[in-house]
C-alpha cells in the first residue's frame, strides 16, 4: 500500500439533507501508516546516508564530469523541491503550464524526500500547526517539550533533522492535498515516485559512463551524481525543519521558532529565508531584500520573463501578518488543500 492509497479513508459525507456533515479525519495514525513511514525512513534515509559513508573512501575524489553531474543534480532536485513542491504545489505562489507542473513534480521527487502527495500533505499540517502539537518535524517535537539543555536540544534537533520520518501522523490527503487530486495526470506522476528516485541514480551513472567510456565511470557517476547527491539535497532542505527553527535571527514576529540563516541560503536555493516565508506563506520570494540570495525566486522570475509563469505572489500582496495563529495558518496553509 502507498501513500496515496489513504485518500480512500475519507470519512463519507451524510446525504439527508437535515443531518450535519461529520468532521474530515484531518490525520491518521494507524499500524499501516507507520509500517510505510518506516520503510521510507530505512530505504530512503538511513541506508543512503551509511552507504554514502561508507562508500566515499572507496570512490575518493570526484573528477570534473562528476563534480558537474552532482551540481546538476543538486540544482535540479533542489529546485524542484523549492519551486516545485514547495513553492507551487504547496502554496499556490505562482501559475504555470501543465507540463511544467508535471516537470517539477518529477524534479522535486529526484531529491528522495518523499512523493509530492505526501510532502505537499505534511507540509501545509507544518504550517497549520508549526512548533505546536501536531507539527511532524518541530525541533520542540509533537507536543512540544521545553529545550532546556543542550542534550534535549540536540535530540530535538535530529529529531528535525530527519528521525520524524520514522513514525509520525500521516496527513489526510483528502483534507490536506484534495486540489492535486484533481489532476489525474499528476497523481499519475506521483504514484511513480520510487521509480523517478531510481532514476536519479541510474542516469548520472550512464551520463558518466558514457562521458569517461568505462564500467567504473557508471557506479562512480550512481555514487556522486545519485547517491551522495541524494543525501547531502536532504540535509540541506531539511536543515530548514532544524536549524530553521531556533538557529539564527528573526526579521519578523510570528508565533513559531522560523529563523533566517544566510549561510545556508544558497545550498537551499532561497529556502533558509525561513522566517521570511512564515510571516508570507504564499510568496513565491523568501528573500525580502536584494541582498538575501534566493535562487529558486530567480528560476520564478526567469519563467516570468519567458511567459512560463504568471499571477506570482510577492511579499507585497499580503497586508498580514501571522498574529493569530489559528486563522492565518488556517487561511494561508489548510485552505489551499480545499480550493
């Protein structure tokens, strides 16, 4: 069973007309559920990170074709995270082409961090509940504990980092992602996501092979240009579920832990202006000022500029702030689920 086979335990709507309509299980917790979620964490987490260190003595240093491969890869993914998962499929910032849509859906699923279903779904449960009872990866933890010590901090820190993953509340996709539901052809994409994972791997091996014209080429382009690639992408994005929350300064008031961390402003392409982004969800530019390096908001513009990308939300368009929580993350994360 899949992820996305749990938008069939949707709670049925009443049909006499004087009866009130039952409440939708925003999540579940079942022994099914976290029987996934472990899979997911063995296969696609821990056994990437211990093969990747593992491996790097026996690989030793990357040559230039696969210093290339791992940058391209680690654009790509990356920005199909940000731009892709993120940015367009999760806060509706912007407007594009179908194809599009489709492309950074299969961009966003090379980073192995979860299908676009499941990653959009926890997602917007983060912000509707973020650092509070209910948010999947808050370094507080679900509920939130107090971190007096550095010990209980560093526990909630890899609890963030990436332990979360082990067993968690899995959102409803049919509260939280009913919108992407909608499009056929992209639940069709999504129901692929281990095979467009092994892809990531399989392609950067046979693009070297191919470039170096020997056997050793191929693993050595699966290793640099999938694996470690796979690994080192995960950390940076989620770096902004950990270090994102308690670590670095804060241009705004909101009610959770979101910071902005310059130095990890550029291996996440834009993401690290995490305080900038929870105090305008549905902006498609996390960086507030010139300066505050945002590249998965120059691909927005680029897009713009070719006609790829239209009615995009800046910063601009919202007169609000997050001052109460429940309505505003309830407004700018749970309702675009039920658009």
């Amino acid at each position: 069973m899949s992820d996305t086979q749990y938008a069939d335990h949707m709670a049925s709507v009443s049909e006499q007309k004087n009866e009130p309509k039952p409440v939708v299980k925003r999540v579940f917790s079942n022994s099914v559920a976290h029987r996934i979620q472990w899979q997911h964490f063995v296969y696609f987490y821990l056994m990437p990170n211990i093969a990747a260190l593992v491996l790097l003595p026996v690989f030793g240093l990357p040559t230039v074709y696969e210093v290339g491969l791992f940058l391209i890869g680690w654009l790509v993914s990356s920005l199909g995270v940000s731009v892709g998962f993120h940015r367009l499929f999760t806060h509706k910032a912007f407007k594009t082409y179908a194809w599009i849509e489709g492309t950074l859906a299969v961009f966003g699923m090379l980073a192995a961090g979860g299908s676009l279903i499941s990653w959009v779904g926890i997602h917007r449960r983060h912000h509707e509940k973020s650092d509070g009872e209910g948010d999947p990866h808050s370094p507080l933890g679900s509920p939130p504990a107090e971190r007096k010590t550095w010990f209980a901090w560093t526990v909630g820190m890899i609890h963030a980092q990436g332990g979360w993953m082990r067993r968690h509340e899995y959102p409803n996709p049919q509260f939280y992602t009913r919108d992407l539901y909608r499009k056929p052809w992209l639940i069709a994409i999504n129901r692929r996501y281990h095979w467009w994972v092994l892809m990531g791997i399989v392609v950067p091996g046979i693009v070297n092979g191919l470039l170096e014209w020997d056997w050793m080429a191929v693993l050595r382009g699966m290793y640099f240009g999938g694996l470690l690639r796979i690994v080192l992408v995960h950390h940076a994005i989620s770096s902004i579920n950990s270090i994102c929350h308690g670590v670095g300064w804060r241009r705004y008031t909101t009610d959770d832990l979101s910071t902005n961390c310059w130095w990890l402003a550029i291996p996440t392409v834009g993401e690290a202006w995490h305080n900038n982004h929870h105090h305008r969800q549905s902006s498609a530019f996390f960086g507030h000022v010139w300066w505050e390096v945002d590249v998965g908001a120059y691909l927005i513009r680029l897009m713009r500029l070719f006609g790829l990308a239209w009615d995009i939300h800046s910063p601009s368009d919202f007169d609000h702030a997050r001052t109460s929580p429940p309505a505003i993350a309830k407004t700018e994360a749970t309702t675009h689920a039920q658009a």
